[in-house]
C-alpha cells in the first residue's frame, strides 16, 4: 500500500510529534489514554488503520512496564484468564472478519467510541458492579473489548470503565488495565500484519519506522506526565481529558457519517 505517511511535510512531522507527546502526558499523568488520544489525533490526518500501527511499539512497551511494575503480575493474570481471552478473540474477529480498521466504518466507530468514553468520564453516575458478576461479565465485557479494539484500534472501551466498576484499587486498577491493553496491543499488531485488500499496514516500512520514532515523544510524554501530576489535581486533568475526547469524538463521527 502507498502510505500516507511515507512523504510528509515537515509541519505535519512536527504535529505527530506533539500529538505523540501529548498522548504520552496523557498516559503518564492518569495511566491509560496513549492509544486513545494518539489514535484519535493522527487520524485526522491519516487512516486509523496507519495510525494504530505507529502507536504499537509505544503502546506495547509503556503498557508492559505498567503491568509488570505492579503489586500481583501472576495474581492478576490469572484472575483476569477469561477476560484476556475473550479480548484476542474479539480483536481478531472485529479486525479480520468485520472488515477492521481499513473498513469505511472505521473513522465514526472510532468517533462514537470516543465520545462514549468522553460522556462516561465526565457523568457523575458512580459505576459498581456486585461480585458475583464477575465470572460471567468479564469475558464478555473482553469480548466486547476486543471487537472496539479491532475495529477502530483503541481498546478503553468497555475495558476502562469495567475494571473501574468492579472495586480495584487504584494499583490493582493500573495494573489490570496495563495487562488489558497489553493483550489487545499484542492482538492488533495481528490483525495488522495480516495482508488484504490494501496490504499488510504493519509491513509498510515507513510505518514501522514512525512506529520506532514515536518511542522518543511518548516516553517523553509520559516523563512529563508524571510531574504534572505531582503539581496539578488529576480531578481537573481528566475532566480537561475526557471533555477533550468527547469533542473529537463527536467531530470524528460527523465527519465519517456525513
């Protein structure tokens, strides 16, 4: 496939720069969002396809680190087995057997994706799920995960707001998320690397090469991220985040419907 992002402008390089960078602060300050802002950003200029594959190297690796440097790695994986589960096979068949990424739908199901998560973010509604739910829930709501995740290539949704309505603590709650987005990650970059009508994305040298390059502004990011957190209430930054999301989200949906 010819890429849109293999000749650039210098001002378009510098604008990917920023956006990488501010999903990195995102990401550092509150935990999760460097898919979500990156992905969401960059496919205002490029397919969402494009734009997954060079968040997969940031996203996979800041995601290790996150689920790795908590409290119960093996704890946490085993009691999450199913839910982990259903998110590759969700991945796998909203990515290779409902058209994915590369489908017209991509852009406003990435667009209401958005927005939903924006609205839920900044509801005042408290979500909690009783117990007993969990065994049966957990794969569906991976289930679900998967097929957002292979579908417009941001894997929040229903991931975020699930494991937050479950009773994690906050560590607990970083960590789960860190392995959620670490599996989906891993899946993605399959659906990815899979050939079709427009080729293999993640076989686009150009990409793997910006894939690479966007290390440097999302770890940067993250850094940068994590002293603003020190200085600045995290209540204020993610009404300021989700607001954010729910905007782009809502222009992303109008432009892909109209």
């Amino acid at each position: 496939m010819t890429s849109s992002i293999a000749a650039v402008e210098p001002g378009l390089l510098l604008a990917g720069f920023a956006i990488l960078m501010l999903a990195g602060v995102v990401k550092g300050l509150i935990g999760m969002g460097l898919p979500t802002v990156g992905v969401g950003l960059l496919s205002l200029a490029t397919s969402p396809a494009e734009a997954a594959a060079v968040l997969i190297l940031p996203a996979a690796l800041t995601n290790l680190w996150q689920y790795f440097t908590g409290p119960r790695v093996v704890a946490t994986a085993r009691r999450f087995s199913w839910m982990m589960a259903a998110v590759v096979a969700g991945t796998l068949l909203g990515g290779l057997a409902l058209g994915g990424l590369t489908s017209p739908a991509a852009q406003p199901m990435l667009g209401a994706t958005l927005l939903l998560y924006g609205g839920l973010g900044l509801s005042a509604v408290p979500l909690q799920l009783p117990a007993r739910t969990e065994p049966w829930l957990s794969p569906v709501m991976g289930l679900l995960t998967g097929l957002v995740t292979g579908t417009t290539g941001v894997s929040a949704m229903p991931s975020a707001p699930y494991l937050q309505a479950i009773g994690l603590n906050r560590d607990d709650l970083v960590q789960a998320l860190g392995l959620t987005f670490t599996v989906a990650t891993f899946a993605l970059a399959v659906v990815l690397a899979k050939p079709g009508d427009t080729g293999a994305v993640l076989a686009n040298p150009a990409l793997l090469i910006a894939s690479v390059a966007a290390l440097l502004p999302a770890f940067l990011g993250m850094q940068i991220g994590q002293w603003v957190r020190r200085a600045v209430s995290p209540t204020v930054f993610r009404r300021i985040f989700f607001a954010g999301l729910a905007v782009l989200g809502a222009y992303m949906l109008a432009r892909g419907l109209i």
